[in-house]
C-alpha cells in the first residue's frame, strides 16, 4: 500500500502528517508527496532532510498553481501507477491503524464492482444540511455510502481507472450529472474533484465502503483553499490504537447502505409502511433531495399534509423511528412534504463556523413555525 500526500502550502501540516507516518513506524511501499505551485522546492526539501531523512519520500513540486481538482487528479493518476494507495491532503492527521485497515478492505472489496472506493473518514456532520450523521450499526466494522470521501481514502488503481475512464466519457455533460445529486454540492466551484466523483459514484451505482470509527480526520489547518480559516468542524472521532482484525461484510449481504443524499435506502422498502411493492418512495430525512421532479409516490420527511404514516423522533440515529415503527406524528409518510426538520442541539454548536448563525438560525424558525400554523405569509 502507498501513500500519498497532497499539499499546498500548509508546510507545518505536512510536517505533522510525516511526523505521524514516523511515530507509528508506518511502512508503506512508498510515500508521494505532491505540493502544487507556486511551491517552495528549497523549504520543502530542507524541512524533509532535516526531519525524515529515513523516509522513502519522492517528492513532486507543480512550478504553477494547478488549483484543486487538478492537482488531486494529477497526483492520484501518479500514485495509482504503483498499485493501491492511500490518499491524505495535508490537513489530514491518522491513525496507527491507518495502514492496516486500509489494506485489508482493499484487499476485501477489491473485486466487487459496486465498491468505488474505501474511506478512512467517517462523517459525524452532514455540512450541507447542519445535521448530524450517525449511521445505524449492524454489527460489522464498515458499511456503505453512495457518498465520496475527501478526508483520507484509498483506491486501488482499477477503481481509480475507471473514474478517469467515466470522466474521460462524460466530461462535457457534467452539469447533467449534477441534477442527481445533492444541490449544495452542485453549486460548490467547479475546482472540486469530489463534485465530479460524487456525480460519478450516483451515475454508476457504485459506492465507498466507511468504517464506523475514523483512521483519518480532518484537522482543517487554516491557510487552505477551500478553508482559508482554521476551523473544528469537520473533526471527527480517531481510532487511538491498533487493530489487526476487522469484521467486514460484502456490499449484497449488508443492509447498511446509503444513497447519495445521505438517507439509508432501506427506508425505500414499501413493506415498512404497508404499501404495494411497485410504490416508489423518496427519503428526505436531511433535506438535501430536490423534490421538484414529480417521479416517487410517496415521500418521507416531515412536515406532510394528510399523511399516510406518522413517526415520532425520539430515536436515534433518527432512522430508527421509521425501522422500530416509534409511534408520533413528526416523520411523515405522505404525497406532499411541506416541512425540513433542524436538529436544533446540533446547530447551536455552529456559530462559530457559520458567520451569518443568528440570521440563519431566525429563518430557520421562521419556517418551521409557518408549517406548524399552516399559514400563508
């Protein structure tokens, strides 16, 4: 397995990622570091021989800036002409357990065409929505997302090929591709690779294989390009420890699958609410569909009119009140979804993050008391 490291111009993190790979005593076949431009060859190489002489390092400086995704894309075509790889931006900070979990589950899914991608990166927040991410647990160490993952990932060459493949196809009708997944996410600019691979992995059925507990978070060092501001948000729990087994499950045999929009799509099952088997069902728990397309028969979110099935939400994740048939009247099943539920215990944590909170936040209960009134203003 080899490692690769894609860096702008957050020497200190990069540092700190190499310092990592050292304390853990980390063997990978090799370790790219890829530093866009304009980058400082002389700084980069001084830091490397003063404090990682023992490292296999090779090292890769872009004499012009190539911005995000073109830099992502031209390091990990690099790193994938070597096998199977790691990939950690340099605000990233890891487990020691980092190499073995990775290695394993590529070596698991490695054949499984539905299986995109691994991540080492478990979300705890969904950004787009400012809801909180907690998948149902079955039992196994891992389970699916039609979600890519930006914080620490790994492909196999093979994996990595056919993206570049379906970009190579698809490259001029990117905004087509857009329409079928989250809108926020469509709208981010259009430097970001992990657009076009969420776009890619909704296009082709395909999804990555997440681990419960992270091996890599993201430390969101200031001085970035998409987080010029140093933040906590995208932190996440990490694996302390080692681990040398893990229970996986293969994509056909788990339940625990979720669709690019972040919603389990074991709730699609019309036999959970009674209904014939040919009904077609939207989840909107997270409120990231666009539901302006009139293709489902029923919609579950909240805030319908006349609805067919209530839940309440008193558990969670908040997937459980639909599963274990929690009796209440907040989740709706219905033809027609008016309301978006906030998880306002979460969203008090973001004023910090969100410059605009207070304004937001007002709107926010704004809307949701027009739904519980039924009021036209």
């Amino acid at each position: 397995m080899n490692i690769l490291i894609i860096g702008y111009r957050r020497i200190p993190a990069i540092a700190r990622l190499l310092s990592r790979i050292k304390e853990y005593d980390l063997c990978p076949k090799n370790i790219f570091l890829c530093i866009d431009g304009p980058a400082d060859k002389d700084h980069v190489r001084n830091v490397l021989k003063e404090h990682f002489q023992h490292l296999n390092i090779e090292v890769v400086t872009q004499e012009i800036n190539l911005g995000l995704k073109e830099h992502v894309i031209f390091a990990c075509d690099l790193a994938s002409q070597y096998g199977d790889f790691i990939v950690l931006e340099e605000d990233c900070d890891i487990s020691p357990s980092i190499l073995e979990f990775a290695a394993s589950a590529v070596d698991f899914y490695r054949h499984d065409a539905k299986i995109a991608g691994v991540s080492l990166y478990r979300y705890s927040n969904i950004e787009m929505s400012n809801t909180r991410f907690t998948p149902i647990n079955d039992g196994a160490d891992v389970f699916f997302m039609k979600v890519p993952s930006s914080s620490g990932q790994c492909w196999t060459n093979e994996q990595w090929g056919l993206f570049k493949s379906w970009l190579h196809l698809n490259d001029d009708r990117l905004d087509v591709m857009y329409e079928n997944i989250p809108k926020k996410v469509a709208e981010w600019p259009n430097n970001s690779w992990k657009k076009m691979f969420w776009a890619y992995i909704a296009d082709t059925n395909k999804y990555f294989v997440y681990p419960y507990v992270s091996l890599s978070t993201n430390v969101s060092d200031g001085g970035g390009e998409n987080i010029p501001n140093s933040t906590s948000y995208f932190q996440v729990p990490l694996m302390y420890g080692t681990k040398a087994d893990y229970n996986f499950t293969s994509f056909d045999q788990s339940k625990i699958c979720y669709d690019q929009f972040f919603e389990l799509e074991a709730l699609k099952d019309p036999s959970l609410y009674g209904l014939p088997s040919h009904s077609k069902i939207a989840i909107n728990l997270h409120g990231l569909r666009t539901l302006d397309k009139p293709e489902y028969d029923y919609i579950l979110g909240y805030g319908g009119l006349s609805p067919f099935k209530t839940f309440g939400l008193s558990y969670k994740p908040v997937e459980l009140n639909v599963l274990m048939g929690h009796h209440g009247d907040v989740i709706t099943l219905s033809q027609e979804v008016t309301g978006q539920y906030y998880d306002f215990e979460y969203l008090t944590g973001l004023k910090f993050h969100n410059k605009n909170f207070l304004m937001w936040l007002l709107k926010t209960l704004f809307e949701k008391l027009k739904v519980i009134l039924r009021v036209k203003v």
